[in-house]
C-alpha cells in the first residue's frame, strides 16, 4: 500500500503543475479532433440552412471580451455557414460593448471568402451581402421596433452610411423578411427577443450561450421557443464539425481545438478525485482492523 500512501499525499504543487501542463500544451500543439454533433447544434444549423433566399439572419452579438473564448468560435462559424450558403445578415449588439468584437468577426469572416473570390458575385460585398447595424439603446427599443420597421430604429449603420440607401435594407424592411436571429449571449438578451420579438411578431430564435447558462436555458429548448442552441465551447466546437465536414469550409477550429485542454483537464481531476478517495477509504479500513489499547485508541 505504500504506492497509495505516496498518491495521497502528493503535494498540491504537483497536481497544479500537470494541470496547467495538460491545459497549455494542446494549445501550444493544437490538433482540432473530430467531435460528436448534439441534436440543439444540429437544430440550429438545419435552421440557418434553411432560411428562405428571400429572407435575412439577424445576429446578435451580445458577448465580452470575458465570454470571448466560448463565444466568438460560435460567431465565425455561423458567419462561414452564411457566407457560404448566400445567407443575406443584418448583425447587431444590444450593448456597446460587444462592437468591436462584432466588427472583428464580420471582417475576418468576409475576408477569408473575399481573399479566394474571383468575381463580385462570389466576394462578400457590404451593404449587399450584409449589414452592420450597431447599437441602440435600450435594448427593448430595437427589438420591438424593428417589428414595425428597421431602418425606422437603425437610421444609420455602424459606419454612419444612411440604412434606407444599402441595398440589403431595401429588401429587408422588418421581421416579416426576417427566416430566423441568432443571439450570440452571455445573458439574458435570448430571453427577450422571445419574450418581445418572437411572441409579439412570430420571429424564430435560436441562440449561443455560456456553458454555466445552460441550465438556464434548456427549458426553451425544450419547449420549442429556440429552432436550436449552442451551449459553451463543445456547442462551439459541434457547430465548426458541421461547417467543416457539411460545407467543405478547411479553416482553423479554434473552439474544437480546445476541447483538447477541456478534455484532459477533466480526467486529471477525476483521477485525482479516484486516487483520494481510494487512500482515504484504504486508510480508513486500516484503522478499524487496528488493535486497540484498553482506552479504544489505535495501537
């Protein structure tokens, strides 16, 4: 039994050293590893493959620069299946936060498909192929109003060009030529566009959330309010298998990477969790089956 005394009694240090060793290393060597697609990720792909050409997916950035990591692998993933599939997108932010991360995504995303584009017609062109509209506030004020009229609520896009003269925003006036939105969130903002948008005007929402959110959000799921949801990296993760292994799209798969780190920092704790509580029952058992001095204390 001495080996299970040494485990027992291995420094905290240690088990902080190889943990941080299996976190870093598949991200210093990242190997992108094929992953299982869930029925709410494949709900919300199906549902993004399926908005009519003559309607828009509106994407709601509503991510920090601290849900970042699970987030944002979500947003270029769904931006490649629309971009690839001549998805016409209006995206935009609650919040003012989220802006430039927005941006950023909206950017790499076009570039990558205007960087291998021959012709206007396969490039992704602004004002015609998407539009940036933004923030305003608050946040109720936009969700109820673009019922009635988007260009009404967003006048100006994020650049400052006038929304009623982009091509795109002639052809998309309100929810009604709208197939579907996506709330990229860390909070509560999937639950108002159903409370408001989708009770109110019919409009079908699907949504990527943090990990820690799941609870929270299932039960929409459930009952049929959200066409499909993403949950934490693994949702990340699940959504890049299908762009890649559906769309043909070869890029790098940041959310699937890490799943590696994920993975292996997992087992090393639950190994360590085993190899406790294997000790401290070994021990345990040891001091029943000890003989005692007359005042029922161990030998």
């Amino acid at each position: 039994m001495k080996i299970i005394d040494i485990l027992t009694k291995i420094d905290r240090r240690v088990i902080y050293l190889i943990l941080f060793a299996v976190v870093t290393l598949p991200i210093i060597f990242p190997s992108a590893k094929s992953i299982r697609v869930m029925p709410p990720v494949e709900k919300l792909y199906d549902a993004i493959d399926n908005i009519p050409e003559d309607k828009a997916l509106i994407i709601d950035f509503d991510y920090d620069p601290q849900t970042l990591p699970e987030i944002e692998p979500m947003a270029f993933a769904i931006l490649r299946h629309a971009f690839r599939k001549r998805i016409k997108i209006l995206a935009l932010s609650l919040y003012v936060q989220p802006l430039g991360l927005a941006q950023n995504a909206l950017i790499s995303v076009s570039e990558e498909f205007n960087s291998v584009a021959v012709t206007s017609e396969d490039s992704i062109i602004y004002g015609r192929d998407y539009v940036f509209l933004g923030w305003q506030p608050p946040p109720l004020i936009p969700i109820l109003g673009m019922g009635e009229s988007i260009v009404n609520v967003y006048k100006t896009d994020y650049y400052g060009n006038q929304t009623d003269t982009l091509p795109l925003m002639k052809e998309v006036k309100n929810y009604a030529d709208v197939g579907l939105l996506v709330s990229l969130s860390s909070g509560d903002p999937p639950k108002w566009w159903i409370e408001y948008a989708q009770n109110r005007f019919g409009l079908k929402v699907g949504a990527g959330i943090t990990a820690v959110s799941a609870s929270e959000f299932y039960p929409y799921l459930q009952t049929g309010q959200f066409s499909g949801l993403m949950v934490g990296m693994k949702g990340a993760a699940e959504y890049e298998e299908q762009v890649e292994n559906k769309l043909n799209i070869k890029v790098r798969r940041k959310a699937s990477e890490s799943m590696s780190s994920l993975t292996y920092a997992h087992l090393v704790i639950i190994i360590f969790i085993l190899i406790g509580n294997t000790g401290y029952f070994i021990s345990r058992r040891k001091t029943k089956s000890s003989p005692t001095t007359p005042t029922g204390r161990p030998r």
